[in-house]
C-alpha cells in the first residue's frame, strides 16, 4: 500500500487524505480517545445509522446534504478496514479491489460476452452467480448465508426469494390476497379469544403475508412503509399545526373534530402532491 499523505494537505488525493486522516485518529499517541476505543462491534450501531440518515436525505431528495451523509457512511467502511489492517487482516485497498472483482464477475452480460434479455434475466443470472459463491464458501445450505441481524421486514423478504427459487411460491398475486384475507381472520379469531401468545403468532403471519405481496407486486416493502410513516407523520403535523393556531391541544378535541382534521389533512397532503 503506498504511503498516505499528510492530513491535512489539502492537495492530495481525497481517498488517500480521508484513510491518513483515519489512521491519524487511530494513533495510538495522537490520535482520538473515542475513535482508539472503539471496535468492530461498536461502530455496526454508527453504520447502521449512517445507512438509514442516507435513506432519510434521498426520500426527501435534500442532494446539497447527500454528498455528506454519503461521506458519513463511507467513513464507516474506512474505519472498519482500519481496525482489519490494525490487525493484518486486510485493507481499504483489499476492500476496493474484492467489490470491483465481484462486479466484474457478476456482470458478465457488461464486461464479457453473455447476454441477458431484460432485468429479470440479469435478477436470476446474478443469483446463480450469489449460489455458486456461497458453495464456494461452504455455505450449501439454501439459508446458509441470511443473516439473522437483519431488520425483519428485509430478512422475510429475503428469505422469500430464496424460497421462490426452488419452488416454493405462489405463481399469481391473487392467492396472496387470499392468504392475506386468510391471515387476518384468523388473527381476528386470536383477538375474539384474548390469547396473546397466539395474537402475537398470528400478527407475525400477517406481516409475512403482506411481504409477500409486495415481493409478486414489485414493491420494496420497507420503502412503501417508510412513504406511509412519511404520510401519516405530515397529515399528523398539520393537525397539530392547526389545533395550535386554534390555540387547543389534541387532549382538548373531541374524536370527531379530529376525525374531520385528519381527512382535511388528508386532502391538504394529496392537494399539495398533486402540484
């Protein structure tokens, strides 16, 4: 690896700066208390965070901020790779030069002679290329490799789309919507019932099924809750906004007028959507 600059040398290259200014904060006698404490483990709730504030700018489509949350989440790679080649297992470098090999290696249809005829083609060529590297790893299982750290909505569909690739899948959406009505009775049965234990198994069934309709809709099912979060949290806001102009609070408004200021919201936000 060649030698990084000084940090604070504005004239150098940006990746080799950002890794000497990582390796500054890593220094056993100059470098950040905070930063020399800290190991793999403690920096995953940083990334993921980092991960999420990214997801946050482009759904507001906020791109003067991007470049920084970007830079945010890169420098979570940075100081990983640090904490590896601390301990001579790897480097930035390796890290660059492994997901370039990789691309290189799943894109045969761009870098090589093979075609595929639509994006569906590629989805299914790029998961025998994701098989081929798991048996490579020993990983023959068909979970094998589905962390279990993953946000459930993610993982369930992950775990779907394993399942559909031998068979294990429903060909149209419309039984899904059956399974769907299916689901909720019998989460209505538990309810009737007053059984928890049984609520909470039949609620899980039914967050299952409503990911599997989005996975044969097309549809990412976090980002589609994520616009409804956004939705509710702006209809939400307006309400307040005007009980405060009334000078009330939601305890002081009966159910009804809130009823009213919610479907007025409702038509303020679509209003607004529509311009």
């Amino acid at each position: 690896m060649e030698s990084l600059p000084d940090p604070l040398d504005e004239t150098a290259d940006p990746v080799l700066r950002l890794l000497a200014v990582m390796a500054r904060l890593r220094d056993p006698e100059r470098g950040c208390p905070w930063d020399l404490a800290q190991d793999f483990r403690t920096i995953v709730p940083h990334t993921l965070e980092e991960a999420y504030e990214v997801a946050d700018t482009i759904e507001r489509e906020d791109w003067a901020q991007l470049p920084g949350e970007l830079g945010d989440l890169l420098f979570q790679v940075v100081f990983y790779a640090r904490l590896a080649e601390e301990r001579g297992w790897f480097d930035f470098h390796a890290v660059a030069a492994g997901i370039v090999e990789k691309l290189i290696r799943r894109h045969p249809h761009v870098f090589g002679g093979d075609r595929v005829p639509d994006r569906h083609g590629q989805r299914e060529a790029w998961e025998g290329f994701k098989e081929e590297e798991r048996r490579a790893r020993g990983q023959a299982g068909l979970l094998d490799d589905l962390p279990r750290a993953l946000p459930a909505l993610v993982r369930a569909l992950k775990l779907q789309r394993r399942a559909a690739r031998v068979g294990m899948d429903w060909e149209h959406v419309y039984p899904v919507l059956e399974k769907l009505e299916e689901e909720t009775e019998e989460l209505r049965a538990a309810i009737e019932a007053e059984e928890p234990a049984r609520m909470r198994h039949e609620l899980g069934d039914l967050l299952f099924t409503l990911v599997n309709l989005a996975r044969h809709l097309e549809i990412d099912p976090e980002q589609a809750l994520r616009e409804a979060n956004r939705r509710f949290e702006a209809r939400l806001r307006y309400m307040e906004r005007r009980l405060q102009a009334e000078g009330r609070t939601f305890a002081e408004t009966d159910p009804e007028q809130l009823d009213r200021l919610w479907e007025e919201a409702k038509r303020k936000m679509h209003h607004d959507g529509a311009k």
